[in-house]
C-alpha cells in the first residue's frame, strides 16, 4: 500500500515527482538540455517548441485538470479598491496595491484631468528632447521633500529605474550586493551593469558583512540594494544596521520603497521614518508612483548632483519618454493627500495587524508578515494556493496565489494586500471564510491519475 501523506493525497515521493515534472525536470530526475532549433524550421517557432513555453503548456494543462480556473487577467470594471467589480460581481479585493484609496479620490482624478486638458497624455519624446513639463519638476520637488533629499529623478517605469540606475550607476569593476528576496528588476539591473553581483540571505545583515569582508577590497564602487517594505513577505530590515553597515565598508546604500511609501511610519513617509532615521541614511531613496501614490511610474531621490548625473547619462530616462503629464499630476495629488489625512496609515496599519493577528488565531501561517499592508498565507504547494484561491473567488473574495517559479514550491502561497479602505467586518468574515476552505483544501485528493495522464501526454 502505497504511504500517503497530508500533502492533497500526494505521497512525499509523488509529490516531489509532480513539483519536479512542474519545474521542468524529466522522469528520470535528469535536467533537459537547451533547446535546438531545426534548420528547416520558421524562427518564431522556436518559443512554441521551447521548454519555457512547454512548461507553461503543463501548467494550464495540470490547472485544467485540477478544476482550478486561471487566476490570473481577470477583467476589473472600475477602480479596485477595498471592493471590485471583477469579471461583472462585486467582490472583496486584496489584490490591489491602493493602500490608501488614492487611486479613484476625486482630487487624483481631477488633477490627472486638468492635466491632459492642458499637457495632452503625453510627452510625446523624452523629456531631454521633448522638454519639461511642469507637473514633472513639481512632483520631482515633491518627492525630493518627500524624502528629505536634495533632488529627485522621475522615470516612466518602476522596474526600469532600478534597471537602469543600477545598471548604468556601477560597472565591471564594481560590487553590488541585494537581498535575497530583492525584487526583479534590482537583478536586472545589477546583470546589466557588468558588476559582480552576490547576493545574501534574506535580511541576513552578518552574511551581508562577511561578503563585503571578502570581496569589497577588490572592487571599485560598491552597493548595498534592500527594500523597505517585501512585497512578497510583508516583513522589513534593519535599516539602521544596513545604513552603518554601508558607511563602514565605503557602500552605497539603495532602498526600494515600491511597497512602504505611505505604509510605513507615522505619516507614510516610508522606512526611515519609521526608524527615525534622517535622509543621509541611504543613498539612493527608490519608488514608485503606481501603489500609494495613484500614478505610473518610478524614482530617485537622492544627492543633487547624482540626480543630474543620471538626467544626462541613465539610458532609462535619456532613451524613454518622459512620465506622461497626467501621472506626474495624479501622484503629485495623492502627496498632497498623505500630507494632509495621515490618519488613512494609521488606519492601513491597524486593519493588516487585525488581519495578521485574526490568520495567525485560525491557525494559518502568515510566515514573516509583521502586518504593516501585506500579509502571505503560506499553503506550501502551488496547487493548494491555486485551489484556495479559486474557492474564494467563488465566495465573492480576490486574493492572488503566488505559485511556483515566483516562489519556491515549498512557499507558494495567497498574497493578501490590506488598505485603509477595508473594514473590520471585511477582514474577520474573510478569514473566517478562509481558514473553512483552507481545512476543505487540504482534505480534497488529488486524482493522480488524470494529473499524470495530462503531464505525459
């Protein structure tokens, strides 16, 4: 008789088959090579017939059979708040990055309209050819005060300034060090640039400090790259420690703030204030425009004379057109509202530790959240994630799974984003229902059979 294990039916060595067979491993535990492309055949075919794509083909195929429907480009027909329309129901939405409401706040909407009523909708060039626009330096100051630096460079993406900060501030001869939960796009940017890139375990400041130790007498330029706030995770760093540690070895210091801009600190001015730390902390202050702040878009505050350096010289900024008019306008307004309602962070901030501590009481695992927005429910298998996923979207409630490859299988887990929108009644009932489909999950089988017949044909 064949041992089962609480893993949905999956025995530990038939589990670790399918993760193996969903990774893109063969039968025999041996890696395929890379792929070939026939002489004789069209070179668009090649991404039909690579294993890339094959393996995303497994994938939908072992979903379709599982009975979990795509979770993913389901349609929103308004602004996704607390609540959504999604897909024509009105559901409760925690897969939203407006963390405080900003996105769809009348003062956002009608700067963003008086803007294209004067500017257009874009800038139709870079802003090095095309010029300034007003609303672009206004922001820029903004955020520079924002920060308490000197200057601010404004990109039209978020992941593109880390790409190409990073890749055109340090080069061959430099270090660049980053978390190992670092978003993709500080990767990005740290392949581009040349350097030699190492990368340390999560938050781990001592494995930080042994890598420098060893391997910063021998480069040029070094830097330290963390965020503020880990969308994956929902926990922060040290930053006190990161800032001294980067001081001692002669570092630049880089931190993301994607995710703790208006979440972290009394007033949602981020990590340093939430460890009342002064501008000259860090070296370069990152952002983006798209989650608190209602727009599109990325920056760097920073130093004066580094914000010019990259107005001239980032490939980002000087090769891409300029943040359109209205976005600049839009996250100029939502500053002027986290100015002027911080009570909206303190109410963020108390909703995601109810939430936090309502999942830890039913027994859910909310690994290294400390319930400052985001909180993970760790299923620890992609298909549990998909399934509960898909059993709440039926009971009216959106949450995204993050699946394996973005997560280790073993972390694969549902993602919960809390803002000052949701309310108490909101966040119990959605737990209480969570943890009642999470028990029906976990007791469902998996039927081997079909999964297996689907993967091998």
């Amino acid at each position: 008789m064949t041992e089962r294990s609480t893993n949905y039916g999956l025995s530990t060595a038939e589990r670790s088959r399918l993760v193996e067979r969903l990774k893109g491993g063969t039968s025999n535990g041996k890696a395929h090579g890379p792929f070939v492309m026939p002489l004789n055949q069209a070179p668009h075919d090649d991404l039909a017939n690579s294993e890339t794509y094959k393996q995303m083909e497994i994938i939908r195929s072992a979903a379709q059979t599982l009975g979990i429907a795509n979770p993913f480009f389901r349609v929103h027909g308004g602004v996704a708040g607390a609540e959504s329309t999604v897909d024509g129901r009105v559901c409760l939405n925690f897969s939203s990055y407006n963390y405080l409401g900003f996105n769809g706040h009348p003062r956002v909407t009608a700067a963003a309209q008086a803007a294209i009523a004067q500017y257009g909708t874009s800038c139709s060039a870079s802003r090095l050819v095309a010029g300034e626009r007003p609303p672009h330096r206004a922001l820029e100051q903004r955020l520079a005060a924002l920060h308490g630096a000197e200057d601010c460079v404004a990109f039209v993406s978020g992941h593109a300034t880390n790409v190409t900060v990073i890749g055109n501030m340090l080069g061959k001869a430099d270090l660049i060090l980053y978390d190992a939960f670092s978003h993709n796009s500080v990767q990005q940017g740290a392949q581009l640039s040349g350097a030699r890139r190492l990368s340390f375990p999560h938050n781990d400041i001592v494995a930080a400090e042994r890598l420098l130790l060893t391997y910063r007498p021998q480069h040029g330029r070094a830097l330290i790259v963390i965020e503020g706030h880990y969308s994956m995770d929902g926990d922060i760093p040290d930053l006190p420690a990161f800032s001294d540690l980067a001081r001692r070895h002669r570092a630049w210091l880089l931190v993301d703030e994607a995710h703790s801009i208006g979440v972290l600190g009394p007033s949602g001015r981020g990590i340093g204030e939430h460890f009342g730390l002064g501008s000259d902390a860090v070296d370069f202050w990152m952002g983006t425009l798209s989650k608190t702040l209602a727009g599109c878009g990325g920056y760097i505050a920073c130093r004066r004379e580094i914000a010019e350096y990259l107005r001239y010289s980032a490939p980002g900024f000087v090769y891409s057109v300029g943040m359109p008019p209205p976005m600049a306008a839009a996250a100029a307004a939502a500053l002027d509202l986290l100015a002027e309602e911080p009570e909206r962070v303190a109410r963020l901030q108390a909703n995601a530790r109810r939430f936090l501590d309502a999942a830890k009481t039913a027994g859910l695992d909310t690994g290294l959240s400390r319930g400052f927005a985001i909180v993970p429910i760790i299923l620890g298998s992609s298909i549990a994630a998909g399934r509960l996923s898909a059993a709440l979207y039926d009971r009216g409630i959106n949450v995204q799974p993050i699946l394996y490859p973005a997560v280790p299988e073993r972390a694969a887990r549902l993602r919960f984003f809390l803002s000052s929108e949701h309310n108490a009644e909101q966040i119990d009932n959605t737990v209480a229902v969570m943890a009642q489909e999470e028990r029906k999950v976990r007791a469902t089988k998996v039927d081997l059979a079909a999964l297996a017949a689907t993967l091998q044909s």
